[in-house]
C-alpha cells in the first residue's frame, strides 16, 4: 500500500479527500477502495477526523500508513473539514469523497481524461449505485423555491415523474453524458483552478447544499458541472448523518434557509423557513407521543 510513499509533490495529479465522523467500517471500505483503484495515477489521500469517536482515526493511522491523516478536536462538517484538506493540497484536481462511498475500478481514471480533455469542466460527477447495485440518480437542476415546497408538502408525489423531469433532474436517462447543474457531494472531482478563482467551499453550510452552493459559484464564474456515467461510484448513501435522526432534518432545512437567503434572497428564505419550522415542530410532537407510548406501554407490561 505505498502508491503515494515517496512520490514528490511536484508530481502528483490528484488529491482524494475524506472527511469522517463515527464511519469506521465504511471508511475502511472507502479507502481500501481508492488504493486499489486510483493507481497508477498519482495521487494522495487526505482524511479529516471529525472528532470521531469510534476509532476511525486509529484505524486510518494503523491500516493505511501513506494517508494524510487530519485529527480534529471538534466536529467541523463537511464544508470546513473539506476546506483543511483543500488548503493542504496543490494538485491540479481534487476529488471530494464521502467516508460511504466506494470508487469502481477505472472511476478515478476516467473522471481525470474526461476533465484533461475537458478544459471548461470545473466540477465532474460520477454514476453512483446504491449498495444494491440499482442506479442513485446523480446530477440535478438547482433548488427553486417550487420544487422545494413540492417536495417538503410531499405534493410532488402525485407526478413524480414529471416532478423528475420539470424540476429535478430534468431528463429520465442517466446512461449518457450530460452537462448539470449541480452533482453530489458524496464524489466530485473539481479543478483546483477553478477553486483557486471562486474559493473553497462556504463553511456556513455545517452539512447539507454546501456542494449545490459550489456548484452554483462554479457556473456563475463560467465554469461547467458534468455528469459522467462511465465512471461509477458505490455510494451507501447518508450513512454519517443517519447517526443524529431528528438533528439531520434541523441542519437541513437551516441549510436549506442559508442557501436560498444567500443565492434567492429574503422573500424565499423566510417562506421556506416558516414551513420548515413547522414540520419540524409537528415532527418533534410526533416523536414526544411515541415515546410517550413506549414508556406507557413499557409501565403497563411491568
């Protein structure tokens, strides 16, 4: 496991950078997955600890010796966990790789041809697969107040398919190349020039519409986000933040708030807001009755 010992700087193409918190077992997939998958490209590993608690840093340190290996005293999210790796790294691309995602043989290699021989692509997204194997679509349209009140009202279900097409995704077939406006964040390869022109990620957005704002700073400054199916990535999807339940819906619609009182303005955000807070409030009660019933119930069989 020493693709990266000994190899300059000067020399190497890419920087892989993992940001954990409390996924060790994932993260030992992930980057078994990279070691056997990114060489012969030169590159390196940058993992960020977010304080875990599960051993995940140990782990790293003892498994994979050639990674760069950042222990944080705090958990920073995504955004700024990323950003520490970013400010490491003086490779010509990066890719940004969640802890629960596994890169396919060849996905590495691709992603860099088509972006060496794509100058304008700014960001490059890959196929990804849920751990199944069945398609997780990738590469949307960005956020507009419509489709985030049809999709919080759960309206859109009445058509989802035309929700798909009118306000999400915008076509049915993910098998051919296509230019996006935003892909996920879970794996992206983004040109560190276009970073060093439009900046590292917004550290405000703890988790949640970090990339989509990205993304968005990428087109705005003349930049292309591309969505290349050759190149698939096994992504077991939200495996960090389903640890914290209830909190996971809170950070996401504040995220949701910052995105759009930054890029769509006050009007947009304070009506997403308002809705947000009441279906977390109806949330909240929902999950006090419950557990009032459990405890009851638990009483009663004593």
């Amino acid at each position: 496991m020493n693709h990266c010992k000994n190899i300059d700087s000067v020399s190497l193409k890419l920087s892989i950078i993992v940001v954990s918190w409390n996924t060790r077992e994932l993260l030992r997939k992930c980057l078994k997955s990279v070691y056997a998958t990114v060489p012969p490209l030169a590159f390196e590993v940058i993992v960020i600890d977010n304080a875990s608690s599960d051993g995940s840093a140990d782990m790293v340190a003892e498994c994979f010796p050639d990674t760069i290996l950042v222990r944080s005293e705090v958990n920073l999210g995504f955004a700024a966990g990323n950003n520490l790796g970013i400010a490491r790294s003086s490779t010509k691309y990066i890719m940004l790789l969640n802890p629960d995602a596994e890169l396919l043989p060849g996905a590495v290699q691709k992603m860099v041809e088509f972006a060496d021989d794509h100058t304008e692509a700014a960001i490059v997204g890959p196929k990804l697969l849920n751990s199944d194997g069945s398609l997780q679509k990738n590469g949307r349209k960005f956020p507009s107040l419509t489709r985030e009140l049809l999709h919080i009202t759960k309206i859109y279900r009445l058509s989802p398919r035309t929700f798909d097409r009118k306000w999400e995704w915008g076509r049915d077939d993910f098998d051919i190349l296509s230019e996006v406006d935003e892909v996920c964040g879970a794996c992206m390869l983004v040109r560190k020039s276009a970073i060093d022109s439009v900046g590292a990620l917004d550290e405000r957005f703890f988790m949640y519409y970090e990339e989509v704002d990205w993304c968005l700073r990428m087109k705005q400054w003349g930049g292309k986000i591309y969505y290349l199916p050759d190149a698939g990535v096994a992504h077991h999807a939200a495996q960090g933040s389903a640890q914290i339940g209830l909190a996971k819906n809170r950070m996401a619609y504040r995220s949701q708030y910052l995105y759009f009182m930054k890029n769509k303005g006050l009007v947009q955000a304070l009506i997403l807001r308002v809705l947000s807070a009441l279906i977390l409030t109806a949330m909240y009660v929902k999950q006090r009755i419950i557990g009032r019933r459990a405890k009851s119930m638990g009483m009663f069989h004593q």
